[in-house]
C-alpha cells in the first residue's frame, strides 16, 4: 500500500537540553482522530475515535569531527474510546518509522553508518487475519514490530562513488492472528555513482534478498535485480530522479498459500521534485514494485503520488497529497485485484514560537474483486505539539 501521511509537519525547534555529551531537542505531541472505518470494511464498517499523547526525541553526541551518534524515537500511546478491545498490549502502541539508532564513521574517503531502525503500528490495511485455520479478510488491528538493522558504505573517489549495503529486516506480529507474516529477510545492494556532470549523477544498482517466513503459509524465496538509476538537478528548483531495474524472484513451493509462481519483471520509479517559488514546492512519483503478499508470493504495484507543501505565511503552512494504485497478486488461496485512491489536505498553525497546531482531512476508497475487501474512509486529524 502507497502510505498517506498528514500528520503535522512543523519541525523541530533545535536541541533544547543536554545530558552528558548528548544533545536532545524533545517535543510533546497530542492527536484527536476521528476514523469512520478503522477495520476497512465494505459491509458493517466500525468508527471510533482516538487519542494518542506521543513524544518525540532528536539527540546526537559528537564523538569528534567525523564520528556522530544520533537517535530518533516518536513514541505513542492509542486510546480507542469507541472499542476498548484495541487498548491492548498488541496494539495500543505506535513508534513511528523514522525511530534510529546511528553510529556514523569516517575513515579516510570512506563513510559508513551503522544503524537500528525499529517501529511499532496497527494497520490493517489489505491484511488477512488466520484464526483457527479461518481467514477474516477484514480484520480491526494487525500490530506488528519491524526492526532493520545494518551498515551502509560509501567510498567516494571524487568523481566516482561506490556504495553498498548489508541489512536484516525482520517483522514481529504481536498477535496470534498474524504469525504466519513474521519473517526475518536478509538484504544487499550497491553499486557505482557517476558525477558525470555536477548537476548529473549516472548509476547502477544491484541487490540480493533472502526471506524466510516462520511458519509455512507462504513460501521462503531469495531475489536479484539489476538497473541504471539517475540523479538530475536541471534548474536550482527543479530535479528528477529515477530508477529501473529488472527482478526476479525464486520461491520455494509447497507453502499453504498454493502460490508457486515465479514472478520477475521490470520495477523502478520516477520523482520530479519542484520548487514552484520560496514558499510553495510539489513533486510528483510514478513506479511499480514488487512486495511480499500476504497469502500469495508478490503484489505487483504500480502507484502514483502527488504531494504539495505551502508556506503561505510564518504561520500558516496548508499541504495536501493525492494517490492512485492497482495491486495484483500473483496467485494463492484468495488472489486480490484492486484498485485504491486516497487524497487528503491538511493545514499546519504556529500558535507560537514553540507550539503548532495541525487539522487534516483524508479519504480513501478500494476496489476489489473479494468479498468484503472494498471499503470507503474517511479520517480526520486534530493535531497538537509544543517543541520544549
């Protein structure tokens, strides 16, 4: 699924406090949320309303000039006042994607950053829950940890750049419903970067992926893909980047899912990037992937996304997005086709230097071939935070 975010988008008002070597800058967070289709739902959709107190913590220790530790963490806590049966220890908790752990090193011409990047969410998106060998195909939550951890390398020779990356990924589900998605995936990728021009950046990419599931409702597999990649800064206000690459996937048969395709063929994606004036800036992407299904091998997904950003004065901030998707299994027990559009806008205030409040409205509809899949929604954000 192509993921919509409108929370608020004020940023951080610099680091606010120090313990030991540690720099932090630590802000408050408060949202009201009202979702008239929190288990996406054709037929008896449940609406609730949601508080979630967060906090967020930036901090970095500077080690020396070119050794820095840095952590992120956006924590919180989900109150559903509508179905008490969500105030779980499965589901109740958010940690949002861009927690991290980093450690980065320079040695000579070369950098490297070790880093663990860890988040927590319920999403039931396009999930199917199992329960005593019966598939719901609308379930209210899917709670799941997932923690990447890894090293990422670059060595820069002026006007070549080698990169390279080693990473596991692995996914947690934190209820019985979902054990057959936990699996751990093991990725590489890297690959040369071209200057052949300072505004121009030429490459190719490889990558290798090993996935194995702990249980045997889908198949383990390993991947490979290759394709060139382009950087391009045509004007100070207006950039492309784009990539293309040819995957191929091998899996295993035999998995419960009865999916023994092979899938492989052309991914990549494409982004315009554009700076309209000082204050407003929009882009626009197109691609197709392939992902790990839930009970098939792969959906193939094509997506495109439109986002625009505007600072209409110091303290008014209005931003929106839109997006369009087709997704497709590649076989199994339950094959999904669909279709999905979502848009939503949504406006930042700064009541203060240190305190903004954010309102968003989006909405999203799917299409899909299976019964009960398809579903109408609508969400709307009351967000608070005060940056201390």
């Amino acid at each position: 699924m192509l993921v919509m975010s409108l929370g608020s988008s004020a940023q951080g008002q610099g680091e606010n406090f120090k313990v030991g070597g540690f720099r932090f800058d630590l802000a408050a967070t408060f949202d009201i949320i009202y979702d008239d289709n929190i288990n996406y739902a054709e037929f008896n959709p449940r609406w609730d309303i949601i508080l979630r107190p967060g906090v967020v913590l930036a901090g970095r220790y500077q080690f020396s000039e070119l050794n820095t530790l840095s952590v992120s963490v956006g924590i919180g806590y989900n109150k559903y006042l509508r179905t008490p049966e969500l105030d779980s220890i499965n589901n109740f908790l958010n940690i949002s994607p861009d927690t991290e752990l980093s450690f980065t090193v320079f040695i000579d011409d070369v950098t490297m950053e070790f880093y663990e990047r860890l988040s927590y969410s319920v999403d039931a998106t396009d999930a199917f829950a199992i329960q005593g060998g019966v598939v719901s195909n609308n379930p209210l939550d899917y709670g799941r940890f997932v923690n990447q951890v890894g090293v990422d390398l670059d060595w820069d020779l002026n006007d070549i750049i080698f990169y390279a990356g080693l990473s596991r990924l692995d996914i947690i589900p934190t209820s019985s419903a979902f054990d057959y998605t936990q699996r751990h995936a093991y990725l590489l990728e890297g690959g040369p970067r071209f200057l052949v021009a300072p505004n121009l950046t030429l490459g190719v990419t490889g990558t290798m992926a090993w996935n194995f599931y702990n249980d045997d409702v889908n198949n383990d597999s390993w991947s490979w893909s290759i394709g060139p990649m382009a950087i391009w800064q045509a004007t100070e206000n207006l950039s492309f980047a784009g990539n293309i690459a040819y995957q191929d996937y091998i899996f295993q048969e035999g998995a419960l899912n009865q999916d023994d395709t092979n899938p492989a063929g052309i991914v990549g994606s494409f982004t315009v990037n554009h700076r309209a004036s000082g204050n407003f800036e929009h882009s626009l992407t197109a691609g197709h992937s392939f992902n790990y299904g839930y009970l098939s091998n792969v959906t193939s997904l094509f997506s495109v996304a439109y986002g625009f950003n505007w600072r209409m004065n110091s303290r008014l901030t209005p931003r929106g997005r839109a997006y369009y998707e087709l997704g497709a299994d590649s076989g199994g027990l339950l094959p999904e086709d669909y279709g999905r559009y979502g848009f939503g806008i949504g406006v930042d205030y700064q009541l203060s230097s240190k305190f903004t409040a954010s309102l968003d409205y989006d909405f999203s509809h799917k299409s899909s071939n299976l019964f009960n899949r398809s579903y109408y929604r609508n969400r709307v954000l009351l967000g608070l935070r005060y940056d201390f």
